[in-house]
C-alpha cells in the first residue's frame, strides 16, 4: 500500500498546513450533490483515470481522496498508486466522519435515491405485484417474475441492464 490512511482530524491538520492541495470525492454525482467536503472535486471512482488526476495535479501537490465511508477512496488510492502517483491519503470515514469532526462541506443536502436504489424499488414492486396477480388471479403473472429474475440474471452476468439504462433517463436523474 503505498498511499495512506487517515483520519478526518489529520485531514484537517494536513490540509491546513498544506497549501494547495488536490481534494477528490469518488462518490458518485447524487451523493455528491448532497454534501461534499468544501473545495472536492467529483470523480467517481468507476470514472476515475490517472490522466485525469495528473492533469489537475501540480507539481507535489498532495492527493486527498474521500467517499462516503472510505472503501472506495482507498479503491481508489490503490488504483492512482499503482499509476504511479503520490503523494496519496485516502480518509477513514468519509464525509460523514469529516463533517462529524468539523470539516466544512456544502451541497444541498437533500439525499436522491441512487440509480441503483430506484433500480431495486422498481423491481422489487413489479416482483410483488407480479406474484399477487399470480397467485391470486392468473399463473401467468409468475411467469413474468420468472422473466424478471432471468432478466436480472443476465444484467448481473453481462454488467449491462436496459432498466437502470431506462431510469437514468429519467428527468429527476439528469
């Protein structure tokens, strides 16, 4: 591991002490929206690139990466390491830790439900539904749960799904 671990304390220390440093939520751009830290750029970690990061990088500039408990920013540490980049400090706790200790953040506060929760609403209704009506009504309807879990299957198995593609669409997902 060639990046470290810190806590929200010695971010506030390090930072403080540091001019100019690279701050990075790899959260994704809903939970983003909702809080940040004060001065984080977003890029989620699955979009996150070392050309990207270099690009923003100057010269020495520490590298602080945060998300909203600290998997996927020491996910991403250990990527941008690997890529050659240092110095890195991944934040135990993410923003909710670093907000809990002082650390300034903005956003609007409001929390959306992820892509990937709606996704899990949407389907978990239509399994429901679709089992009431076929137990109650028809057979055929467990049929369609049927149709839905292969579904479900083959979005798992192939890392794509028509749905979520469908529900990112969405006006309030924009």
């Amino acid at each position: 591991m060639s990046y470290l671990e810190i806590s929200p304390q010695e971010y506030m220390q390090k930072s403080s002490s540091v001019q100019g440093h690279l701050l990075i939520d790899v959260r994704t751009p809903e939970e983003y929206a909702a809080s940040h830290l004060k001065g984080a750029i977003n890029m989620p970690v699955d979009q996150l690139e070392a050309a990207k990061v270099k690009a923003l990088q100057t010269k020495g500039q520490e590298i602080y990466l945060v998300c909203q408990s600290g998997g996927r920013s020491a996910r991403a540490a250990e990527a941008l390491s690997q890529a050659g980049m240092s110095p890195l400090f991944s934040i135990r706790g993410g923003t909710p830790a670093c907000a809990a200790a002082g650390v300034p953040t903005e956003g609007s506060g409001r929390q959306k439900l992820s892509l990937d929760e709606q996704f899990r609403v949407i389907v978990g209704t239509f399994v429901f539904l679709l089992s009431m009506l076929g137990y109650f009504y028809h057979p055929f309807f467990t049929f369609l749960c049927i149709l839905l879990g292969g579904g479900l299957v083959t979005s798992a198995l192939t890392h794509r799904c028509g749905l979520q593609e469908l529900i990112r669409k969405l006006p309030w997902n924009k």
